[in-house]
C-alpha cells in the first residue's frame, strides 16, 4: 500500500525555482512506496483564493487533494523575511485542523541563508496549528546552490545532501518508521529502524 504524498508549490512565479525543485526532490522518492502529487497555488483561481471561496472547483479540487495526503511537501519562496502570502493565503481557507495527523517537510528556495530561520519562526507554528502529527526539518535551498540546466534544477553537493537527509527523515516520518539519524545525528533510541 503506497503513502499519499502532496507537495505544495508557493510560489507565484511561472518559472519557479521551488516548482522546479519539487520535480527534483519527488525524482527521489521511491514509487513503489509514495504515490505523489504536485499542487501548484499559482494555477487556483486567484479571486476565489483571495475570497476563500472553497466551493470554486480548483479550490474544492485542491482543498480535497490536502485532506486526502499523509504527507506534505510545502515549498515556498522567502519572500521579505518569511514565507509567500500565496501561501498563506492557501492555509488561511484550510479547516482550523486541517493538517491533523500528517507528516509536513518545510521546503524554501531563498536568495541567501539569511532568512533561513523564517521557516521555523514563521511557517512551523501556522502547521503545529493546525494540527499536524509532525513537521520535520526544515529544508532551505539558496540561490548559489541551484543551476537551472535546461528545465532541470541542480543543486550542489551540500544543497543535495541537505536534502536527501531532510528527505529521509520525512519519508520515515510519513510511514511511521523509526529512522537511524536526522542530519548526520544518530538517533538515541534503539526502536530506530532504517
Ligand atoms: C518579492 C520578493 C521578495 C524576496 N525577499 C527575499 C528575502 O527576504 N530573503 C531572501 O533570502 N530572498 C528573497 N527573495 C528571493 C527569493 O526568495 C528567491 O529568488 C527564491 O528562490 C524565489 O523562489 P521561486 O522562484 O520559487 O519563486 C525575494 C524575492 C522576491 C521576488
């Protein structure tokens, strides 16, 4: 039985490096155990958006793809030190619990790491809200560790790793495994698992 994985795309822009980095990441995740989806905020009707007018069919469409996930990948760009406002927007039309029991990674495309923290200041409270079972590390990906080649996004050596650990720990984390380590630091229970 595969886990239900949606990854959530908040950026604005048509040729974004967070979309682009979600094509990225879901190429590694293995498909025989995530069945995954990409929702991308740009492409909702943005004056039902902005009125929070659930009963619209792109809206309705995308609220139901969020209930039916165990597992949510949220992208953003850091626009102004936190996160999107089309971001926002999209959680503020969600149910109060309406992240109840799934597992959230925080992702961010940023012009520096000088707002890195924005994701944990700003983003992981809204999710802990709303009810989520466990949000795990965030994951900040800059603008001089991606290359666009093409249509493909590369990331440097340290950009890839930080996300592959991030990714481990979420994958773990969606299908209620223990996991070995979080970034390098082993795990002090003996219950872990890989
Ligand atoms: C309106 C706006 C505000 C931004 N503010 C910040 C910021 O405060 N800190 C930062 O590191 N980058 C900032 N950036 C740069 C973006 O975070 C960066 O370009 C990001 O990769 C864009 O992601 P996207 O292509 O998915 O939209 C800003 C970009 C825009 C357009």
């Amino acid at each position: 039985l595969s886990h239900r994985i949606l990854a959530i795309s908040g950026s604005p822009s048509a040729k974004s490096s967070g979309t682009r980095l979600i094509e990225h990441v879901l190429t590694h995740v293995p498909q025989e155990r995530f069945d995954c989806d990409t929702l991308r905020l740009a492409e909702l009707d943005a004056n039902a958006l902005i009125r929070a007018d659930t009963a619209e069919p792109s809206i309705s469409a995308a609220v139901r793809a969020v209930a039916a996930a165990e597992g949510l990948i949220v992208v953003t760009p850091i626009y102004k030190a936190a996160y999107s406002g089309l971001l926002k927007c999209f959680l503020d039309l969600l149910p109060q619990f309406g992240l109840a029991g799934k597992a959230v990674m925080p992702l961010a495309t940023g012009g520096s790491v000088a707002h890195l923290l924005s994701l944990d200041y700003g983003l992981r409270p809204v999710l802990q809200s709303m009810g989520v079972r466990h949000v795990v590390q965030s994951v900040l990906v800059t603008a001089p560790q991606m290359r666009v080649d093409g249509e493909t996004l590369r990331l440097d050596a340290q950009g890839e790793e930080m996300l592959a650990a991030g990714l481990e720990h979420f994958l773990a984390t969606v299908e209620g495994k223990g996991y070995r380590s979080i970034f390098g630091h082993p795990m002090p229970f003996s219950r872990a698992t890989g």
